[in-house]
C-alpha cells in the first residue's frame, strides 16, 4: 500500500529522515522526558535539515516535495519522538499561512528562511476563554498610521517557546470579516511569552501562550488583507493541521506496535513467547488492521491535496480515524504490557500520553464527526482544498533529481 502512493524518492526520504531520528533524537529522548520543557538544540537541528521546506515550492528554496513527503517526515520523526513530530508539523502550519496567503515580498522574504531552518514559524488562533470557537476570540489589531497596535493573548501556541515569526489572527472588526492575520516577529516590543506549563506528554515541544501589551506590528506585515483572518486560521487547520496531526498519531501508532510486538517476542509465559496467547494474539492483530487502516486513510487524503483535488472530507476522516486508532491501539498495548507498561524503563506509557495530545487541536472528534455528517446530509460549507489548490503549484516528488541533497 505504501508502495502504491509513494515513490522511489519517498522511499529514500522516509529513509533519510527514520536514520536522523534514530541518531539524534532518540537519545535525547530521556533528558527531554526529565526536563518537561523545550528542547530548542533539536528543534533547531531538526528545521536545518531543510524539512520545513516540504511544501515550500523551489523557486523560495524549499523541497516543493508535496504533502505526502510532509507526511512521511512528521511520521517518521514521530515514530521515535512524538515531541519532535509534533514540533515540525506545528511549524508547517506557520509555513502554510505564507504559502497561501502572504505577499511577494512576504514570500521573498521569509519562505527561504524557513526553507533554510534559519526562521522557525507558528501559527496563534487560540484563546483562554474562546478555544476552539474561532469567532468568540477578542484579542485585537488597531491601525495607527502605518502600524497595527495588537493587545490580547494566544494559548496552547505549537512552538511558542522556540519560534521566531508567529501568524496572529486576532480582531480588527466585528463579526467573521472582523478577523485580521499578522506576521509577529519574536522579538518586537510588547511582545512577551508566558511561563512554560509542564504538560503531559510531547516533552521536548512546547504549545504555550503568547502576550501581546500594545505590540506594534508593521502594516506591511498583514496577511493578505483586513477581513482575511478567518480564511488563514480555516485554512491552516483543515489543510495543514489535519493532515500533520494525523502524521504524528500515525508515527506514535507505529511505534506502539513496534514496541508490543518487541515486548511480547521478549515476555514468555507458560514456556513460550507472550503472542502466543490467543488473546495477546488478537490483541497484535487489532492493531495491526487499525495501523493498516489509518495509514490508508492518511496517504490517500494527502495524495489527494497534492493532485489539487477535493479532499476536506478525507481530512478530516484521516484525522479521525488516526487519532482514534492510535489511542485505542496504545491501550491495548497497555492491557498486553500488564504491571510492565506503568513504569518509564519502556516507552508504551510515553506513546499514550503523547497520543492524548493529538487529540484537540485541529477539531476533536466530536468536530470531525459533525463536519461528516454535514457532508452526508449535502449540508457542507464548501471545499477549501479547491479553493487553495490553484494558489501554489508544487514540483511532484519523482521529477526532483536523486542528487538532491534534501533528499539524499
């Protein structure tokens, strides 16, 4: 099936990016599960890999290697470290609202960086008493000649600890053509990051809050125009977020089979190997059909998306299906691991918990769930991957040369 969708160059790049995760961040696995906080070393070493590039188109020096590829990378990066995928697919969101909605010069100016790994993008919708409800936010632009001045806070920010341009969408009018999207350097006065929380999982990844007291943001560095921020903050998670969160849950699924498949070859009981039980057996075999499953669901929406086809729907089955089976296989993991599962010495109680986190953004379950029955009863509200499919034009991934060294 993997064959079926991905290519030679795939092959290579699901290759390259598995051998980096193995040698640099699995071993720092275990200070960032001590630490409980950012670990900003790898993150940056991830990004100079060129990988925030994936969709980036070549002639802004990215891979312009499609969503597939992007898949394949947050997959593989989650399989070792969830924190890690994670903190890419957050900061892919951050490309997105370039990619699609900013300027020439915008573009010119910020996607080679990115593409580079030199500038770590974010995107900040979210607030503490709106949440999910995009159009009850309250943080504010004001225009003063030719600067916003934006007052208000964003939280649970992918990246918000290591990031250096945020994508704020925050209120410049009333109603759902009141919201406004702005590119926020880290560094501009009254900007500020709020205390760190120590989370339950994804520890290496930081999703914090970010304090905006009388920021004065260029006018020049508005994301599209007034009005547009609903279509940014939309945009990004349909296309992006749902898509990368469902890499992530499907690179921890792997891991969890992986890992239980180990430990029950290792465990022996009554003289032979632990998946010789029937019900350990059946157990394996649950979650090995949802990994297939999932996995299915993933590469097809994406491979969709790069044709440039209509795919919301299969995004957000994709999400959920990936999010759901990989929680459901981490507790059958648990139930097979018994007393041994609870302790640190494995990695089983690590995958769940980080499992769980995948779990909100972009839409609960619930969310996706509701958006497919809108789509059986004919009740839709339009398609935003053939609205964004014309804006940008990526190389497929089998016309780039082998020698490419992103690839290689």
């Amino acid at each position: 099936m993997d064959s079926y969708f991905s290519s030679r160059l795939h092959h290579q790049l699901r290759e390259t990016v598995r051998n980096f995760a193995e040698s640099e961040a699995r071993p720092r696995i275990a200070e960032m599960e001590a630490s409980r906080s950012v670990h900003h070393e790898l993150s940056r070493l991830i990004c100079e890999q060129g990988w925030l590039g994936a969709t980036i188109s070549q002639e802004y020096g990215g891979m312009g290697a499609g969503h597939l590829a992007k898949t394949i990378i947050i997959e593989e990066l989650s399989r070792v470290s969830g924190a890690m995928g994670a903190m890419i697919q957050a900061s892919q969101l951050g490309t997105a609202k370039i990619v699609h909605f900013g300027s020439d010069e915008q573009r010119k100016t910020w996607l080679p960086a990115i593409a580079a790994g030199e500038c770590l993008p974010t995107i900040a919708v979210t607030e503490p008493e709106s949440g999910g409800h995009v159009l009850g936010m309250t943080a504010s632009a004001v225009r003063d000649g030719d600067d916003y001045i934006l007052n208000g806070s964003k939280v649970f920010v992918g990246n918000s600890h290591v990031g250096d341009l945020h994508g704020v969408v925050v209120r410049t009018g009333p109603g759902s053509k009141g919201l406004s999207a702005f590119l926020v350097e880290s560094d501009l006065p009254g900007f500020r990051l709020g205390p760190q929380q120590p989370a339950m999982g994804l520890h290496g990844f930081s999703f914090g809050e970010l304090i905006f007291e009388n920021c004065r943001v260029p006018a020049s560095n508005r994301l599209g125009n007034e009005g547009d921020g609903l279509s940014v903050a939309y945009s990004s998670s349909v296309l992006y977020g749902r898509a990368n969160l469902t890499a992530v849950s499907l690179g921890i699924h792997q891991a969890i089979l992986e890992e239980t498949t180990r430990f029950c070859a290792e465990r022996h009981r009554y003289g032979k190997p632990l998946h010789n039980l029937p019900t350990v057996k059946l157990k394996l075999g649950q979650m090995q059909s949802r990994l297939m499953t999932a996995r299915l669901a993933a590469y097809h929406a994406v491979h969709l998306l790069d044709q440039g086809l209509s795919c919301d729907a299969e995004l957000m089955n994709a999400k959920l299906v990936n999010v759901e089976s990989a929680i459901d296989s981490g507790r059958n993991a648990m139930e097979i691991h018994a007393a041994a599962g609870l302790f640190t010495d494995r990695p089983i109680e690590r995958y769940l918990r980080d499992a769980h986190h995948i779990f909100a953004p972009a839409g609960t379950s619930d969310i996706q769930l509701l958006r497919l029955a809108e789509v059986a009863l004919g009740q839709d509200k339009g398609s935003w991957s053939e609205k964004l499919s014309d804006l940008v034009k990526l190389e497929p991934v089998h016309a780039r040369p082998v020698t490419d060294p992103t690839l290689t």
